[in-house]
C-alpha cells in the first residue's frame, strides 16, 4: 500500500498537514476535497451532486466516497510506518525554520505555525479500512470482526500504538462500511529526526502540541486499545450508560438498541484523534540534547482550548500592522485556511466539530473580546443529526453578534449537516471577500511565545534550555 492509498483524506490530521504545508510552499492550494484530478477531488465532487439528492441518497453517497478511501483489510500487513513518515515530511519544502511543531492535531495550531512559516509533524494518522456486517450501534462486534486485523498492523509496525475507534455518534455514516484504526507513534521515526535536523536552525526551538485529553479504553494488547466514541457531543458516560438524548437519537435512526454497545472500558487513554501520547517525549528529548534546541511543550485540555488564544495573537499581530483587526473567521473541523484568512485579514478561530461545545466555546470567547464588525462562519457537515448537534439556528445566533456583516461562508444551512457541498464552496467563497490584505512576512518565534504564555487556555513550558 503506498502512503497517500494507506490513510484517509477525510481526517484533521492528513488535512491539516495539507494545508499547512501547501501555505509553507508560497501557494494558494484548496483543501484536499478540491484539488481536481485526486481521490479527494472526486470525493468532493460526488459529495456535491449529492446535496441535490434526496436525504437517503445523500448520506449513501457520502457513505460511499469515504468508503473509497478506506484500505481493504486484506491489505493491511503492507502498511509500513517509516514510509509513512516519509511521506508526511515530504509533504514540505525545504526551507528552514526558527520554529517546528511535532505532535497533536490542532486548527488552531495550524494558524500558529502558518504565521511562523514553521512545519508541524502529527504524531497521529488514520486509517480507515474496508468492512462490513457490523451495526453501528454493536462496538463489540467491530472489535470482534477487526481484532485480528489490527493485531496484525501493530505487530509490523512496532512504533505505533493502535487506537481502534468507533464512534456510532458523529461517525455513523462512515463506520457502516469501515472501521477506524489510529495509530500513534511512540518513537519517533527516522524519517521525523532527518527532517527537523535539516529544517530547524541550529538553536532553534522545537515545540510538542500536547493536548491532554483522555478518554475510556479497553485494553486488547500490549500496543492496541480501543476506543468506543469520541470527543464531541456525547460524554462518554452517555456512550458507556445510554442517555434520553441517545434514546431519541436511535429511535430516529430505526435502530434496534436503546443504548450504544460497547465493550467495557479498563483504563483511560490519550484521546484517540486529538490526544498525544507521552510516550514520544524521551526521544523528543533526546533529539533536542544532540541537537542543542529548545524544547518546549504547548499543553492544552481539549482540542479547542488554543483557539481562542490563536485568535488574539491574530489580532494583535493585525493592530502592530496597522490593520483593523475586525474581521473573525470560524472555521470547522478541517474546514481551515491559513492562506485567505491572512489575505482576507480574518482572524482565525477554530472550532473542532459542529457541537454544542464548540459552540459554546464560540461564545464564550465573543463575550470576553471588543465586538467584530464582520464575522463569517463555515460549518462542518457529517451527515447526521447527532447527540449534542448545535442546530444552524443557534449558529446563527452568533452571526447577530458581528456589528456589521455576518454571514455563513460556503455554508447552506437548509441542507446542514448534511451540506457536503460545503467541501467544494467553502475555499470559492472566502477567495471572494474583499479587502485583500498583502501577505505578511512570517512571525518571530520570541513575540508567539510571548502571546501564548500569558494566554488563558494553554500552557507554554520548557523542557530544555
């Protein structure tokens, strides 16, 4: 299996490695569901067509597109880790950097290290792959069906741990025909060390994105968990115990369960999309002592917790520019542009998923800063009516809140969540906001550290001097 055939296109890490290194590269690359002539290309396009289908219909087609992506299983023991880290460097140019980021996936980040013109290496990745027969309301049955399987990709793969997720919540349509394995590395790979020896300047500081969220797992051996749900709208003891909320949810599914299923937990773990595993950190360490660097740790609670830090450094490098720092731009899931929010002069602030959380979050943040004249909003469809959906209503709600413009931004919110044409509009509509503002030269290192240790949300500590 190569590289780009092994792991998904529809995840926040792979897209975010995209888009944060198209912005490295000097271009104005669209999201990978609009690069025409690619997997995800297609994809988007038949999400597309498919919003003009009736609601059964859209949700097989979008069903099928991830599906397209996803590995078959037989295929699985050709899934090589150290091709894979060659692959995520690869991604880059080779210029050098004051700054790299290695670690959790994070929107927020992205905007970071786009204003530093720094790299960022996920310590995690997803790979989908190919099955069937399994309800999705039945996690046990998917760690039945799929032991063996992912038995297998760890016992060729002795660096990563396997983090085997099913989320019958925010993931129903996609897990109908496949199941989640995310894999984290524990060492760090050969292909991550050549890479920061050559990009990051002698004296340079490398920062760990360590986001601290846990959640319950199950052990199955000594490198595989699993994972029954994920961060976003149901806690985990309404997955775990069932909830009135989740009763209503399956009734409307026509599911034959009062509660989800899964197998029960015996420990807690990094989360498996979002969370870092520490593990990384000794040779983290190590690497930085060969090489004379600073090591620094950006430590955050939950994906979201930086974002609202991100968005006032934005705003005060915009003020020291001379620019009007009123315009906001809220981003969704992988729904992220660090190229047009910066030629647009928005102010980036990311939301992990479209749930009442983040929204929440959203608001909170709006309350304690002066208003925005303009806000524009993009929201992440997935094609269900899910525990802890905030409606597009009540995403509206903040729209009100810009004294001036507010406005959903490649977003139509009759169709959402299941608006996946949102994929292909959200790139065409923020390239037509006007007031193009000339592209900045890129962020010192010294003035974000600045911003982000006297921010609420994050914690900058220092590991090595």
């Amino acid at each position: 299996m190569t590289p780009e055939r092994s792991v998904a296109g529809f995840d926040s890490a792979t897209s975010l490695l995209r888009t944060l290194s198209s912005y490295n590269a000097g271009g104005d690359v669209p999201l990978a569901g609009e690069a025409p002539g690619t997997l995800e290309g297609a994809v988007a396009l038949a999400a597309q067509a498919a919003n003009r289908a009736p609601r059964r219909l859209k949700e097989r087609v979008y069903a099928a597109a991830g599906w397209s992506e996803a590995v078959p299983r037989q295929r699985v023991g050709e899934i090589d880790s150290d091709e894979l880290a060659s692959w995520v460097t690869g991604h880059y140019p080779g210029k050098q950097s004051e700054v790299a980021f290695v670690g959790s996936s994070n929107g927020a980040l992205t905007h970071l290290a786009a204003a530093l013109e720094a790299p960022w290496l996920p310590q995690t990745l997803l790979i989908p792959v190919r099955r069937g027969g399994v309800p999705p309301d039945d996690a046990s049955a998917d760690l039945r069906r799929m032991r063996s399987t992912g038995e297998e990709l760890v016992r060729a793969n002795p660096d990563w741990r396997l983090h085997h997720m099913h989320d019958p919540n925010q993931d129903r349509l996609m897990i109908s025909g496949m199941c989640y394995f995310r894999v984290k590395w524990l060492r760090l790979p050969d292909a991550y060390r050549r890479f920061l020896r050559s990009r990051l300047v002698p004296g340079g500081t490398l920062v760990v994105s360590d986001c601290a969220l846990r959640w319950p797992t199950t052990r199955v051996s000594d490198r595989y968990v699993f994972q029954h749900g994920g961060f976003g709208g149901a806690a985990p003891e309404e997955l775990r115990y069932g909830s009135e909320r989740v009763r209503e949810f399956l009734r409307a599914q026509g599911s034959d369960h009062t509660k989800f299923d899964g197998p029960e937990p015996d420990g807690d773990g990094p989360e498996a999309e979002w969370g870092f595993a520490p593990e990384l950190m000794d040779d983290l360490r190590e690497l930085a002592d060969e090489e004379g660097w600073t090591l620094r740790r950006l430590r955050y609670a939950e994906p979201e917790s930086p974002s609202p830090a991100v968005a006032e450094l934005y705003r005060d490098w915009y003020r020291s520019r001379g620019l009007p720092p009123d315009r906001l731009l809220v981003e969704s899931f992988m729904l992220v542009e660090p190229y047009w929010a910066l030629r647009t002069g928005s102010v980036p602030f990311w939301t992990v998923f479209n749930k009442e959380p983040s929204l929440r979050n959203l608001e909170e943040y709006l309350d304690r800063v002066p208003d925005y004249e303009e806000i524009r909003m993009a929201l992440f469809s997935h094609g269900v009516d899910s525990v802890g959906l905030a409606r597009a209503e009540e995403w509206a709600r903040v729209l009100d809140r810009a004294t001036k413009v507010g406005s959903f931004l490649g977003t139509d919110p009759s169709a959402f969540p299941r608006d996946f044409a949102v994929f292909a509009r959200f790139h065409r509509e923020l390239t037509r906001v006007r007031g193009r503002q000339p592209m900045p030269p890129p962020m010192r290192w010294p003035e974000a550290a600045e911003s982000l240790a006297g921010a609420d949300g994050v914690e900058l500590v220092k590991e090595r001097d």
